[in-house]
C-alpha cells in the first residue's frame, strides 16, 4: 500500500476516480453514448453508478418506440433511490440490453460495457452538438 493511500485510510477519507473515456460523448445527466454509424449505445456513467450506490433493478422502454433527446426513457432502481434515464439523443430503440434483468449489477460493474442500456437507430433529427465531450465532462463532474 502506497504511503498516500496508507494517510487516507487513516483518516477514513476515500477518493473515488470515475473513469471517463474519451471515445464517448456525454449529457449533464450522468448519460453517456457511443455513436457508432447510424446507430449510439445508451448507458448510465461511471459517476452515476457511483452515485447511485448498487443497481438492483434496471427498466426502460420497450424496443421499437421513438424517442426524443431529453425523454425519459426508463429508471434506475439503487438500494436507496430511484433515477429517471433521459435519452441523450434522438432515435428510435431497437434493442435493449435484456442482460440487465437478470444481471442489473453489470451496471456498477461494467457501466461502460455490459451495463450498456438501449441501442437507438439515430434518426435525421438526431443532434450531438448538445452532448459533452469526455474533458468537459470529467470538468462537470470534477
């Protein structure tokens, strides 16, 4: 154990880093998406996990709806709190991650991978000039 982790420990401090790759672009609302062609994978960040402490039930709205940037397109379930999910961009879902359902913690574990929510078909309405990039991101969340 390093000395500065040694000092922490000791004064029961604990400093958590959310990971924040730089491949993805991110919302104010702790949402983050991987546009790939024309279609963006949806999820919750590392921040938002860490927030909302262990996931422990996962909905959203079913595949085949459209849905506008801003709406809500399920919840987050934690131990302590429910948390809306806000579409960060506009598309129609044409696949939700059914692994949560039974697996919500992929989530906390992997919120960058498997804990993936919904992929969207992006439409011609579909705007990324409102998401944030990676640095201004890791800039909001401090």
């Amino acid at each position: 154990m390093r000395l500065f982790d040694k000092i922490l420990k000791h004064l029961n401090l604990y400093i958590v880093m959310a990971t924040v790759p730089a491949d993805l672009k991110y919302t104010k609302d702790h949402e983050w998406v991987r546009i790939e062609g024309e279609f963006a994978y949806v999820g919750v960040t590392d921040f938002a996990q860490q927030e909302l402490g262990d996931i422990v039930f996962v909905e959203i709205t079913e595949d085949g709806e459209h849905v506008n940037e801003g709406d809500v397109f399920g919840s987050v379930e934690a131990v302590k709190t429910v948390s809306d999910l806000f579409m960060p961009i506009s598309g129609e879902i044409v696949e939700v991650n059914e692994e949560l359902d039974g697996e919500p913690e992929l989530v906390n574990k992997d919120p960058y991978g498997k804990g993936w929510m919904v992929k969207i078909k992006l439409t011609d309405d579909s705007d990324a000039s409102s998401l944030l990039s990676s640095e201004a991101y890791q800039e909001l969340v401090g």
